[in-house]
C-alpha cells in the first residue's frame, strides 16, 4: 500500500498512535456511564485501525464489542472484560511502534 513512501508510513503510525488511545478512552467513559452509542461508535472506530496493523488477536473482540453495544441487552460486565484485553493488547502495540523506525516524535 505505502509503496515504499515511509513518510505514508510515518503518518499511518502517527495517526494510530494519536486516535485509538482517544477511541479507547471514549470506550472506556462509554462503559462508565454505560453509554452504549458511545461504546458501539468507537468500538466501530477501532475495527478499521486493528485490522489495518493486523492485531488479530483483538479483531473479533472489537466485532463482539461492537455488536454487544448495540444489542437490547448490552452486557456491562463483558464489555468491561473486552475493554480490558483490548487496553492490554493496545498498549504493548504502541510501545511497539514508538520503537519502531516508523515512529518521528
């Protein structure tokens, strides 16, 4: 897809490192105040950035969150326990990336 620009690189991983810790947090408010819009619009925010850098091993759980979200009956303790792997498994990505080459502070 980059083509070998790494300026294209550098700014897909500056954005994702600027706009999922602020999708992460509004998820997290959203299990808060059990806003379920809230949980549902960012968890569907997310979808595209996880499977862009292929975290696998939260793409369902992001689905699954997305669609408890919008249910009849949200299940707060679940999304919860989604919210938390996801939060585990983001952080290591960004600690990833920033030492990367691909990070420019």
């Amino acid at each position: 897809m980059s083509n070998g620009d790494e300026q294209f690189v550098q700014s897909i991983v500056s954005t994702f490192l600027t706009n999922v810790p602020v999708a992460l947090s509004n998820i997290r408010e959203g299990i808060e105040k059990t806003d379920f819009e809230k949980i549902r619009f960012y968890a569907h925010q997310l979808k595209s950035s996880i499977d862009f850098f292929t975290v696998e091993s939260i793409q369902t759980i992001v689905r699954s969150m997305e669609n408890d979200a919008k249910s009849d009956h949200p299940n707060v303790k679940q999304l919860s326990e989604w919210y938390d792997v996801m939060d585990k498994t983001l952080s290591a990505v960004f600690i990833d990336l920033r030492e990367s080459k691909w990070f420019v502070a």
